[in-house]
C-alpha cells in the first residue's frame, strides 16, 4: 500500500465561509472519493490560541461549528480523519525540536505572518506579538510532518508557511538524518478560487473584516449579502459599459459559475464569457447579475446547510467522531514520534 497522504487544518476562530470553502474545503470533499489518498483534517485551536489566549472560550465554541462546517460540506469521518490539534500531544514535542531549528529573523521575514502582524496593528490590537504566534509556522511544520504529510491543500495565502515547513524538515534532516516528509502544498485548480475576496471588495474574504458569507448563513442571509456584493462603481447606469476588475459578483461567478447553470438559471446566455462580454459592453444590470449569483450560491450552499442542521441537533455524535479521529490520528503521530525521537537521540530508555 503506497498511499499519498493529504493533510490540512483550520483555525476554529469562527465559522467556515466561501472563502474557506472555494479554497480548499470543496477540493478536499472531492479528494475523499480518490482511493489512492489518506486523508487528515484538523482543527488547529493550539494554533488558534497562539493570538486568542485571552479569549479560549472563542477558540473552544468554534471547535464545534469548524466541525460542523466540516460534515456539512461532506466531509465523511469514514473517508477523512478529523481530529482536533490539543489532542495530539506529539505535535507540541515535535514542534519544541523544531524551535531549535528556525532563527526569530527568518520568522520574521516569513510574509504571511507578516502580514498577519500588520493587519492586526492596523486593527489596534494589542502592543507586541505573542511568541507563540511569530512562531506559528514552526508549530505548522510539526502539524504537517507528525503524519508524514505529501501534500496540503491550503489556500495561497498559506504558501510560505508551508515553503518555511519545507526548510525546517530540510535542516531537520540534513542535522538528524533522513527522518521527515518534505510536503507540498496543493493550491486550488482554478486561479479564481485561490483568494475569495469579500463582498465588500477587499482583497480577502475574513470573518475579522466581516466581509463573508457564511456556510452556516440562511438563504435569506445569502441574498441579502450577494446583493449588497461590490461591483463596479462607474456601471451607473444599466447602459454604461462595466469593468470586471475588481467586481466581486465576477470573482464569484469565476470561483462557482460552470456552464449548466446558465441553461438552469439564465438561458440568455452560454457561458461567463458572454455574460462577461455584455457587462463590458454595457445594457447588463448588476441586479440581473446578482440575482444568477444568488441561484448559483444557494444551489451550491443548501445542501451544505441541510447537512450541517443535522450535525447541529446531533452535537453529542459530532464530539464522538472527533474524540475517535484524534484517538486514529494519535497512533500515527505517535509512530511518527518515535523515529525523530530516535533521530535526535532521546530515545534513553529503550
Ligand atoms: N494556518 C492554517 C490557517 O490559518 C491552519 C493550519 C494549522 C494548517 N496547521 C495546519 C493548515 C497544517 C494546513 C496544514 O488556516
């Protein structure tokens, strides 16, 4: 059995949105199916504590509604398995061997946290950054590597957390010895769903910026956000010729829109192209626009919310599947464990 194995995980510091899920949730629904895979998916909430110590409650109720986005949008315990990050104590051994590995500079350079930092500031929290968060990809690395990970399917905001995993596991073995998986991230097939922005245009959808729309939103919630969605600000008038840069009803035609919904929803035309060439020339509503989107959308989400309603009134199941998918994940991390163990050397008492 020459298995690949697919590993990838969320910070539970809110519900899951569109942007989670044209990212890489969707992708990983469908990986499910392809038997030459093993498949891993966690909640992340160590890491999601690494800037929400002061609020572990936060981190705590989200454990359940990540999860609950999980089943909804299909991911099935019996194909993928979900476990939760605190429960492996493996993880926080390996990353300690790794800490040793990275220097605060290159942490510092890394650009997703970077960036992180900086959004953060501008949203006047709190003066300094915690070391448990400068140090997040490090604790990242040992995530991906404890179950010998080949690929991870992250969105591309991720990339340099996962090219930092690559470095670590490199100097791991080059200092230890052939002991660890070098990874790769799996970013998404079509360019468009890489980075969701939100539908008041910003560059990325985010429950800080409160720009998303929700796996959990009701239809009537759903609507009300498409139609509020960003577009074009010089298409004034119906007539006046539109632009795609930028327009956010697009952004979202191009991560969801395929051929079958125009016959289903919008004969008028074949494909986004033709939509997309009459909205540059002009005589195209946005309403006409928001009102296909909104059809797209609520097709794509409905299921997802029937699934994720049926978890909800089962809570006590739900903890069950992520008790048993961390209980299978241990074993794995624990096999993991004992080589680097006695790679570096600290296997004492054999
Ligand atoms: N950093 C990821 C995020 O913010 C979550 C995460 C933690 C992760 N550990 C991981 C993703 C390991 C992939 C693999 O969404």
């Amino acid at each position: 059995m020459n298995k690949k194995t697919i590993l990838t995980g969320d910070r539970p510091t809110g519900r899951l949105h569109l942007g989670h899920y044209a990212g890489t949730l969707r992708r990983r629904v469908e990986l499910q199916e392809d038997p030459g895979f093993r498949r891993f998916v966690f909640i992340a909430d160590l890491q999601a504590l690494t800037d929400n110590a002061k609020n572990p409650g936060v981190v705590r109720d989200n454990v359940i509604e990540v999860a609950l986005d999980y089943l909804g949008a299909g991911l099935d315990p019996a194909k993928t398995t979900i476990f939760v990050q605190s429960q492996i104590p493996e993880l926080a051994e390996l990353t300690m061997y790794f800490m040793n590995l990275v220097t605060v500079e290159r942490l510092q350079r890394n650009p997703t946290v970077k960036a992180e930092i900086k959004q953060k500031k501008e949203m006047g929290g709190e003066a300094g950054v915690p070391a448990g968060f400068l140090a997040y990809p490090v604790s990242q690395a040992a995530d991906i590597t404890a179950f010998d990970a080949d690929y991870v399917p992250v969105g591309e905001d991720q990339t340099p957390v996962i090219e930092q995993t690559r470095e670590i596991v490199r100097a791991f073995n080059s200092v230890y010895g052939d002991t660890l998986k070098e990874p790769q991230a799996m970013l998404p097939g079509v360019k468009a769903c890489c980075r969701l922005p939100g539908i008041d245009g910003a560059a990325k959808m985010s429950k800080s910026l409160g720009n998303a729309i929700y796996l959990a939103d009701d239809e009537a919630a759903v609507t009300q956000k498409v139609m509020q969605v960003y577009t074009d600000p010089l298409h004034i008038k119906v007539t006046d010729p539109g632009h795609l840069k930028g327009n956010v009803m697009f952004a979202y035609l191009d991560a969801f829109c395929i051929n079958k919904h125009f016959a289903e929803f919008l004969p008028d035309y074949k494909n986004l192209d033709e939509l997309k060439e009459h909205y540059k020339r002009g005589g195209l509503g946005d309403v006409k626009v928001k009102r296909f989107l909104d059809k797209i959308l609520q097709a794509e989400l409905a299921p997802i919310r029937g699934r994720r309603k049926y978890y909800e009134a089962r809570k006590d199941e739900v903890y069950q599947i992520l008790q048993a998918g961390s209980a299978k994940a241990r074993e794995t991390a624990g096999e993991v464990l004992a080589r680097v163990r006695r790679a570096v050397g600290v296997d004492y008492f054999k």
